[in-house]
C-alpha cells in the first residue's frame, strides 16, 4: 500500500497526501484534510517505506552509537537514554551496538546507512577507514583531536578530584582500587593515570595499586597490603570496587573512615544506600548523552552546539566512607 494508493482513494493529489504522511509543517493544509489523510492510511495499512524515504531526502536519520565492551551499567544506560530522547526529539533514532573486539558479526555501520556513526571513545584508523569505504562521512569523534567531544566517563577529571578529595582530608598516602575485568582495562588505565597524574601534581607518591576482586579474598588481601604501607586514603576505579573494600576493611575489624577513607567512582544508585555510604565522583551523565546527541546532530544538520559541553558536571558527592 503506496501514499498514491491513499490519494486515489480520497481522490486527492499525491503531493498533499505526501505532505501530510511526511509531516510537512511547510504546506497549509487544514486541520480536516490532514484528519483524512491520516484515516484512510490507517485503515488501508499504510506504513512508510524508509528506504525509499531515505533515498528521497539523501538522509537515513539514523544516527549509530558504538558503545565499548564495557558492563552496561547505571552509568552508560542513563547517557544512551538522553541521547535517543534527544535525538527522537529531532527527528533522528539513535541505534547502538557493542563493540566485542573478538566478535565476529559485521559492524552495523555495514548492513545499515547511518547519517553519523559516534563512539564513547576516538574509533581506530582501521575502523574509519572501514566506514568511509561504505560512505561514512560523518564520524564522531574522528582521528583528529576535537576540544567539543566530552570526557567520558570522567576519565580525567574524575580521578583527579578523588585525590583532591582524599589529599584536603590529610590523607598523603594513596592506594587505587582495580578490577580484573579485562572489558575495562583501558577504562582502568586510564583511570589510574589521571590519578598518578593528579597526586604527583599534589606532591603525593604514586598511588599504591591493587586488584580488589578477581578471587574471594582479593580486596582483603589488598586492604592488609595498604594499611601495612601507611596508606590512609583509597581511589577505587568504581563503586563497585569502593563497596569491596570497605566490605573488606570492616570484615577485617577496620573503621572506615578512620583507619581507611575510600571514595568511589560513578556515583550509583546504591552508593547512598550503603553502610557507610560512599563517597563518589558523580558525572552528569544524562547531560552526557544530550550532548552526545548535539555531537551527532551537528555533525548530521551543521546545527550549532550549545556550548555548554559538559566539563563543570564532574564533582565529588562526599559521604560517610571519606568523613572527617
């Protein structure tokens, strides 16, 4: 069922029935007509065909968000929320698909026509090249370095107030809770470096580092390693690993603060919840996503950025786990 099937049942023009099922605000068509219109493509089963739609206006209004092999936690499902509710908003769907690096299924940036492809973080020479071959042009971020791409997930400045937070507490010997999650290595890393950057820049030796999960006594085992090396103050990757060792140090009879100050990162649900509760490094991550969005839609239309970005919506939410 075609809109001229539409329009010769109404005995109207195609031009107005295509107005109408396209949305069209341009064109001064009444209120009744548009009502028709509507109806009779309700009752014949009418639905768009997008590829032709596609075709028609040079656009697929797709817009593919490559996510990282990283857990699909609070974190990123809250920024992949406000960027599909942002770009719905203006007329584009927001597709995403995880990036397995041992997967063996075809990029979707193959089998379907995205206006833009965006990524948390920069794409490969190989994976740009690789979407320019089937008519990518536009890629955010691409291969050169753009101040308006935002930091994800905190990846700088996030570790660097954890230290701050710690050092203004009087704590000057650090330690840095990791995971073994190898799906988060390069988060991890990253992490860690931002933080050995932040206590060299405070004067502080660099942070002592320790696995605190991957076996069942790991945080345990890490928390005895710190307080024999006069660590007082714990950076932990996430909230996950904060929650471990604290968990570890009241097993082991250790206050917390006290003895061993922690501060998490991501700021989840729970962190309220837990006793005691966490202190953690909280990111606008809604305001992430909507500016994700603003990313692609300025890639897709050239409409310009807000210029807000989302550098000052890192700070820290301090808790019972870092108190005074």
């Amino acid at each position: 069922m075609t809109a001229a099937d539409v329009a010769r049942s109404l005995g109207l023009s195609r031009a107005t029935v295509g107005f109408v099922l396209n949305g069209t605000t341009e064109q001064r068509i009444s209120e009744a007509t548009r009502d028709r219109v509507l109806a009779e493509a309700a009752r014949l089963g009418y639905r768009p065909h997008t590829a032709a739609q596609a075709l028609r206006r040079g656009s697929s209004r797709l817009i593919l968000l490559i996510i990282p092999d990283w857990p699909v936690d609070f974190s990123v499902s809250k920024c992949v929320e406000e960027a599909s509710h942002t770009l719905e908003e203006a007329g584009y769907s927001l597709v995403t698909q995880t990036h397995h690096p041992v997967g063996t299924a075809r990029p979707l940036w193959e089998l379907l026509d995205p206006e833009v492809v965006v990524g948390f973080a920069p794409f490969t020479p190989d994976d740009v090249t690789a979407m320019q071959g089937c008519g990518v042009t536009k890629i955010v971020p691409g291969l050169e370095p753009n101040p308006s791409t935002p930091d994800p997930l905190g990846l700088h400045d996030g570790p660097r107030l954890q230290v701050e937070h710690l050092r203004a507490r009087g704590h000057e010997r650090l330690g840095f809770a990791a995971t073994s999650d190898s799906r988060v290595s390069g988060l991890v890393e990253s992490r860690l470096a931002a933080a050995q950057e932040a206590a060299a820049a405070s004067g502080l030796p660099p942070l002592v580092v320790r696995t605190v999960d991957g076996s069942p006594d790991a945080a345990g085992q890490a928390v005895q390693d710190w307080l024999r090396g006069d660590v007082t103050g714990v950076v932990a990757y996430n909230d996950d690993s904060a929650a471990r060792v604290i968990g570890a140090a009241i097993r082991a009879g250790r206050d917390v603060p006290a003895d061993l100050a922690v501060i998490g990162h991501d700021d989840s649900p729970y962190t309220a919840l837990f006793v005691p509760s966490i202190s953690s490094i909280r990111i606008d991550y809604a305001g992430l996503g909507r500016h994700l969005a603003e990313l692609a839609l300025h890639a897709a239309t050239g409409q310009p950025l807000s210029g807000d970005g989302v550098d000052a919506a890192t700070a820290v939410v301090a808790r019972e786990s870092t108190a005074s």
